[in-house]
C-alpha cells in the first residue's frame, strides 16, 4: 500500500514498465504528478514550476524556482541556421508537420558530442527543449502566415513569451494580456504528463533503441498529432463549429451512436478515465473564467460544448461507455478565445507535453537494467508453406 493509494502487484506485473512520475486512477477521476493531484498544480503554481517538479522529483523552492527559470532562459533562442529550415515547407502547410521536421532536425544542431548516459548532458537537453519548443512553436505559426520570426524576450514569463513570439511584429509589440497568460500557462500545466499515454509511450519506445531524445521527441510529436490523440483538440473545436448551433446536436448524437458511421464525439472518452477527466474539470472551470474575464458573453460555441456535455452525460449510451468530456473537451474554446489559431492547437499540446515527454525519457536512460522495448504479438497469419515457381501460382 502507498498510503493514499494501494496497487495490485499484480497489476505492476503487468504493466508496460514502473514509473515514479505521474499516477493516474482512470475509475475514481485521480492524476497526480509526483504526489501532487493536477487541481492544485494548476491553480497554485505555474508551468515552470511543474516541469521543475516532473524533472527533480518535487516544487522547487524560490531560490531553485528562480535559478531554474534563469537556466530556462538562457536557451530560449535557436540556432540562426534553424530559421532556414523552416523555409523548406510549404507556406500551408499545417504547424504540426513543420514540429515533426524539425524536432528531430534539432539533433544535428544540439545532440553532437552529447552522452545519453550522462545526467548533465540528459538535464541540459531538456531545459534546452522546455526553452525552445515555444520559439520554435511559435516560428511554425510565424511561417505558415508569412510574417517574420519574433525573437524571445526574456524579461516575459514562459506563456508571456510564447504569446509575444506568436502575435507581435517587427513594428508592433504584443501587449500581454495577464488573463491570457494564466490561462496559457495554466493550459500548458494541464497537459504537461500523462503517464504512459501513446506519444509517451512513443518517445519511450524510440528511446529504448539508445536514439538521441531530438529524435524521440519527434517521434511523440507524430503521435501525438492523431485525431483519437492530441489532434483531438483541433477536431473538437472543428466539430463544435460543425454543430454550430444546440438545436442540432441531438444529429450529432445519432451519429456517434451510429455503428455504421465511423463518427466520434471528439473530446469525450478515454483510455484510462471511466469517470471525469480531472484535467477537465479545470478546463471547464478556466474556460469559463477566462471567456468572463475576457467579457466575452455569448459564445456560441461554448452554448453548443456545454449543452452537449449536459445531454452525453444523461444519455444512456454514454453512461454505459463511462464516456466523459476528456482534456480535450474545452481547452479548444480557451484557445479559439485567447486568439490562437485552430492549427496550433496541437502544437500547443505538444509544445506542454515536451516535459512529460522528455522526463520519461531521462527516468527510463536512468535505469541501470533499461531494455529495448520489443512488444510481441498474436499472429494470425498464413500456416508455414511452401513457395511455387511463378508460373505455377494461380
Ligand atoms: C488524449 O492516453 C492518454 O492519457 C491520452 C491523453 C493524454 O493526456 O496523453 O489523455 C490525451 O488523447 C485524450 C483523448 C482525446 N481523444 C478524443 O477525444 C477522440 C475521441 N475519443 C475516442 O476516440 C476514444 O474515446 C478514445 C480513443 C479516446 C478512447 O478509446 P477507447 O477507450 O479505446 O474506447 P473504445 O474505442 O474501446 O470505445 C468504447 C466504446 C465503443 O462503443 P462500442 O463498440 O462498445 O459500442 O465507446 C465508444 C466506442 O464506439 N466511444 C465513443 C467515443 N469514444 C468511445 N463513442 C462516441 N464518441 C466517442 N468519443
């Protein structure tokens, strides 16, 4: 037993692999980073503060906090040859392809001479990445609307950071908004780890070959980017917008109930949580904050999320499916109304979830008897046979 919670053994016997990071209890609605429950990071301490957490083991006091941030800092501009790179893609082409590209382009820039097995090489990857994926994040937003690059300013906060990179200009500063830049930073805490989701469990993988963490990076990028994952952010804005209007949402229902129609209620079920997503909790409080704060009254398609959200859970379909709004389910809303635009949202995911990413990746290079992951499978394929010359196969 673990005090607040006790575990099968036979349960960790089972288990993909152990794990000291984050605890999740998919039946009673439980996410805890390093022992802390997710409410109570996201409303009292800020982003910074968590990736120290998820990286050392516990909250860094004021001077750590402060010596951390700096440290931060210090890498939050990338190599003046990355700007080139950029300029390969498309101009439309959608931000998460250029992550993908470039995540992993980043070990020719900063992985040389590198020792995985080296805990200050593996600390200094990573503030290197909690640093630079809001620049580049923000240089994939940049290119895909033909503005120029902004460079970070290091007097802002993280999110205050990422905002001014994303909407200032050459001739026009971006006034922070300090509504905006909690309810990034608070978006940002919310999705910084979830255990072994797919794109963890992705950037796992790739790391258990020995490849270099840019290269893992990129591999929970891809993964990340699918609908049924952190893509489910982008889709769920796109499908309110589709219902557009309470009236038609019971359309809507019928077709996720549709066994012949592939169609799925973008936002809502999960993997492991049978009951609320805690994370959601959060969201659907700050989205309601922030749209208040912001005096945005009527928004349409918050109407539509919460009228939808009210008929799912009294729908007997989604009782028996134990199918509830996930983290997904409101944080496009927060977005579409803080101005970031409905393609970054996953970027934005990703963007958070590079500390999760990265700190498993450093928690598993620790382990002295770490394996390469070689998952098996059931075949059922074709009998063993014999091969015919050409002429005889029909
Ligand atoms: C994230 O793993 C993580 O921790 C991920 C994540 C993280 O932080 O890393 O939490 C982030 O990815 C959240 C999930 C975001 N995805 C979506 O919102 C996409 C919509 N959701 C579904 O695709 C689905 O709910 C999944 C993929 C999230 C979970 O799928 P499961 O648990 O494998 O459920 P299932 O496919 O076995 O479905 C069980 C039943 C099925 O019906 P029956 O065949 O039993 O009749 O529930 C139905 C499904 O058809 N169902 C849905 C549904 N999700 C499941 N029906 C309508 N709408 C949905 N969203």
């Amino acid at each position: 037993s673990h005090g607040y919670f006790t575990y099968d053994p036979g349960f960790v016997s089972t288990a993909s692999c152990k794990s000291k990071i984050t605890f999740i209890d998919g039946e009673k609605g439980v996410l805890l980073h390093r022992g802390y429950p997710i409410a109570q990071l996201a409303t009292q301490t800020d982003y910074l503060q968590v990736c120290y957490l998820l990286l050392n083991g516990d909250l860094p006091n004021a001077e750590q906090y402060a010596n951390f941030k700096k440290r931060v800092t210090y890498h939050t501009m990338v190599h003046e040859q990355i700007n080139s790179l950029f300029k390969a893609f498309r101009r439309d082409s959608h931000p998460m392809a250029i992550m993908c590209g470039i995540a992993g382009a980043l070990s020719a820039f900063y992985h040389d001479n590198l020792d995985i097995y080296d805990p200050e090489h593996r600390e200094l990857t990573a503030l290197r990445l909690i640093a630079k994926m809001p620049t580049l994040a923000a240089m994939a937003y940049k290119y895909s609307i033909g503005q120029p690059f902004m460079s970070p300013k290091n007097d802002l906060s993280y999110a205050g950071n990422f905002l001014h990179m994303m909407f200032a200009t050459p001739c026009e500063e971006y006034v922070v908004n300090p509504v905006i830049e909690k309810a990034l930073d608070r978006i940002f805490i919310l999705h910084a780890d979830h255990e072994q989701n797919a794109s963890t469990s992705s950037v796992r993988l790739a790391g258990s070959s020995g490849a270099n963490p840019y290269a893992c990076i990129a591999a929970g990028i891809a993964s990340l980017w699918g609908p049924a994952h952190g893509g489910a952010n982008e889709a769920c804005l796109r499908m309110l917008e589709r219902i557009g209007t309470v009236d038609r949402i019971p359309e809507f229902i019928a077709k996720a109930k549709d066994k012949k129609d592939p169609f799925r209620l973008m936002g809502f079920g999960h993997r492991v949580y049978k009951n609320y997503d805690p994370r959601a909790t959060v969201m659907r409080d700050t989205c309601h904050e922030v749209l208040k704060e912001l005096n945005i009254k009527d928004h349409p398609i918050l109407d539509v999320a919460v009228e939808l959200e009210r008929i799912a859970r009294s729908d007997e379909y989604f009782i028996e499916r134990k199918l509830y709004p996930n983290v997904d389910f409101y944080s496009g809303i927060i977005l579409n109304a803080i101005g970031i635009p409905t393609n970054m949202f996953t970027v934005i995911f990703a963007l958070a979830r590079t500390i999760g990413w990265i700190t498993h990746w450093i928690e598993m290079n620790e382990e002295a008897d770490s394996r390469i992951g070689r998952p098996r499978q059931i075949y059922i394929g074709s009998p063993t046979r014999d091969v015919r010359p050409i002429n005889e196969r029909e």
